[in-house]
C-alpha cells in the first residue's frame, strides 16, 4: 500500500526552503546554525496500521541526506507511562510490532536514540477527535490562466469536493491527501494478454491541503474543494480518487501553514521575511544539531470518489485516440502494446471497487 507520500515531500521541500530562499528586493542572509550532522524526522502515528511509522534520515555535511537505521526509536505514552518500540525496517524506515489504538484524548510523545550521546525527542501530542467524511463527489470544472503572450487558455478538468461529519470538538484541524487509480487500456495488445490485473496508481506528491474550523462543534464543512484534475488519458474508462481526511492537532496545524505560506512566496515586497519552520522535535541539551520534521498524530478517514467516462461531457485524447493517432504518424507508445508498460502498473487496489 502506498504511503502518504505528500508528507515525505512536503517535509523535503521545508529542507530545501532552509538552504535556499530566493528574495528579488535585496539579498537576504539567513542564519542557519551550521553542525557536523542534522536529522529530517517522518513520523505518523495515525489510527491505522498503514500509517504508524517513522522515517529517520541523516543530513550530511556535504548536504546529502542519506537513510539511518541504526536509531533506537519508541513511543511513550502517558497512559501508565507505557513505551512502545519501533523496529527498524531498512532505508530509515521504522514500525510498530503490533498496532497501536488510539484514543481521544491519549498523548504521546516520540523518543529516537542515534547514539548514546543523541536524543531526539518531540513535544508531548495529544490524539484529537475523529472526523468523518461523510459524502465526495466531483464536477466538471474550466480552468482559465493567462499565459505569458497575454493570452487566456482553458483547460478542462475535474473538481473533488468532499462534505465532513458533526465535529465533536470545539477547535478542528484537517488535513488532506489523495490517490488516484484508473484502468490502464492497450488498445493494440495481444488478444492472448491478461490486462485484468492493469491498474495505474498515482499518489499525490508535493501536495498539501489543509483547513481549520474555530468554534466548530456541532458544526461540519461542506463541499470542501480537495484537488482538482486535468482530463487526460487517466478519464479514459474509469478513474476512482480515495481521498483521505486526516484529523490533526493544532501544532501540526500551524507547521504545515507556515509551510504553505513559505510555498507561496512570489518574490514580492510585501511578502514576509522567510524564516526557519520549527516542528515539534529536537535534540536533547544539543543546540548545534537540527532536526526538521514533525511527529504528526491524527485521526484517519477515506472516501473513495469515481468517476466514469461516460459521464464526462468535454472532450479529451483517451487512450484510443493517442494509440490510433500515433499509428497514423508511425510513433505508437508502448502503452498501446501492454497495459504494464507505464510505470505503476499493478493489481486492482482495494478501493476501486
């Protein structure tokens, strides 16, 4: 299963960002403390089994980051001061032996041993309520810009939108990510070739998509725009999105919008002085080593949302008309031989059903 890839590179953006800040007004020198070594910190701990890992990488002073196995990683919790060890998986990766439940209210807190003199640790986190997704949905969408010749281009797509649950708590904090799965055709294919099993899954990197409601119990959010999609050879048959909700804290909140607001800097003199994002984590009695990332806790929910050819109105070059087109100009893509040509070919996921 694939993981929340967005938020390994939204954490990877926030490295680069502290390395590299353009200003176009005057040059700006920001002071980054400089050490031997510096650690990026990946870890969820969410109500799913998928999603209770860390990722541990080590920042080299040449810059180059590499994976780092050898940490002793646990979880404490406040409940009967329990602790719970993560066992090392290769390439940065740890879990969890068994899954760990999490309930409203619970805190925890991330401890990760790099040697006998490193301790990284976080700030005590506390589980937040669950949030329902209760309804998703799409609609047919232009998307209008003006290019650099002054000239306007539309493009047609497709919006998602999703409606949430009652909220229990006074205070909600969201966050969303998707996949997306479609039907992988080759219109030129063996006969005697199985395609049954030809599915193409997307993930959504660098993407980041949040939202927050004060004041909000008894309330609930409706037609929340989570991402929109260009029509292209993905509508061809079937294209299924599972959007994912998760319900996060309020520091978890105020990382990923200074991270956001950083993103979209344009350059101008109005655009506020950039600055390093602090997270949650860092070195014990150690000043000199930096740790970027954040140990998010939340509460998961999914909704997939599907969408079939037929119900598309604008039209758009499906896989028949790329195959058929290259035939005519003697330039066919592989894709149009074998369904497991493009690259994430793979069996039918659990949710495009």
């Amino acid at each position: 299963m694939k993981r929340l890839t967005s938020y390994r590179y939204t954490v990877r953006i926030l490295a680069l960002l502290l390395l590299a800040i353009p200003s176009c007004v005057e040059k700006f020198e920001l002071d980054i403390p400089r050490s031997t070594q510096n650690f990026v910190v990946e870890a969820l701990l969410l109500d799913d089994a998928r999603f209770q890992k860390v990722v541990l990488s080590k920042i080299n002073p040449d810059g180059k980051s590499e994976p780092f196995d050898d940490a002793r990683v646990v979880l404490q919790s406040d409940n009967d001061d329990m602790e719970i060890a993560l066992e090392p998986r290769g390439e940065g990766l740890y879990t969890p032996l068994v899954f760990v439940p999490l309930t409203r209210g619970d805190k925890y807190r991330l401890v990760i041993d790099t040697d006998e003199e490193t301790k990284i640790v976080s700030d005590w986190e506390e589980v937040p309520d669950a949030v329902a997704l209760e309804g998703g949905y799409w609609e047919s969408h232009t998307f209008e810009f003006v290019n650099d010749n002054g000239v306007t281009i539309k493009r047609n797509g497709i919006n998602f939108k999703v409606n949430t649950g009652t909220f229990q708590s006074p205070n909600t904090f969201l966050r969303y990510d998707f996949e997306t799965a479609h039907i992988n055709e080759a219109p030129f294919r063996d006969p005697r070739c199985d395609c049954l099993n030809c599915y193409i899954i997307s993930g959504s990197d660098e993407f980041l998509n949040i939202t927050s409601a004060t004041e909000s119990e008894g309330k609930s959010i409706k037609d929340h725009l989570v991402t929109f999609l260009l029509l292209d050879k993905r509508f061809s048959f079937r294209l299924t999105m599972l959007v994912r909700q998760i319900a996060i804290t309020r520091n978890a909140f105020v990382f990923y919008q200074s991270i956001d607001q950083q993103r979209n800097l344009n350059g101008s003199i109005f655009d506020p002085p950039p600055a390093i994002i602090s997270g949650n984590l860092y070195v014990e009695g150690k000043e000199d080593i930096n740790v970027y990332g954040l140990f998010e806790v939340g509460r998961l929910s999914e909704i997939p949302i599907t969408i079939y050819k037929s119900n598309i109105k604008n039209e758009f070059l499906t896989y028949l008309d790329i195959c058929y087109a290259g035939l005519r100009i003697n330039n066919v893509e592989s894709f149009c031989f074998s369904c497991y040509a493009e690259e994430g070919a793979s069996p039918r996921p659990y949710y495009f059903e």
